[in-house]
C-alpha cells in the first residue's frame, strides 16, 4: 500500500473505531439519535472503504481493515470501557496481525 492509502486507512479506521464507540454509548443511553450518529459514521467509513478496495483489492482492503479494527476496539475496550480480554483473545488478536502481516507483505520481498 501505497503512504497515501495508509493514510485514507487511518483516516476510515478513525472513524470506525468512533462508529464502534459511539455505538458502545448507545447501549448505556439507549437514545435514538446516538444509534443514528453512530449508523451515519459506519456508512462514511464503508464509503471509504470503496477506495481502499478499488486500489488495494478487496482481499488486502477487508483484512487490513478488520484487523486493525479488532486490535484498536479492544484497545478502545479495554482503556475507555473498562473491558479486559482474556489470553485466548489476545492471542487471537496477535495471529490476527500476523496473518494480514503475511497477507499485505509486498510481493518479491525477502523475509
């Protein structure tokens, strides 16, 4: 990917990982216009998302894009709302990064 890909990946990440947590508010306050603010985000970052899989391809694009979510959710979990995973999560989570490691890896690259 190129550095202003990774940078439109940060951008759409931010605001899933906003989209997620404003959804995490809406189960404590259960009031309609937080689950609308947290539904309009989710459709600015799926749009967002059509740029990364037109430029990356969809296989990089959707893995990249779910890892790095699971890991900064579980942060954003974990620091904001007092959520800790087990060692079987985290572990999950680190195969996760290994996996879309393998998978982004540049092609003719040496390991």
């Amino acid at each position: 990917m190129s550095g202003a890909l990774m940078l439109w990946l940060a951008v759409a990440m931010a605001v899933f990982i906003t989209a997620n947590s404003v959804l995490r508010a809406y189960v404590t306050s259960a009031q309609v216009w937080v689950l609308l603010v947290a539904l309009a985000l989710f459709c600015v970052g799926n749009l967002m998302m059509v740029r990364l899989m037109r430029e990356s391809g969809l296989a990089v694009a959707i893995s990249v894009s779910s890892i790095v979510q699971l890991v900064m959710i579980g942060l954003v979990a974990w620091f904001i709302f007092g959520e800790r995973p087990t060692g079987l999560q985290i572990a999950g989570m680190a195969l996760g990064v290994v996996a879309v490691a393998m998978i982004a890896w540049p092609a003719g690259a040496k390991g």
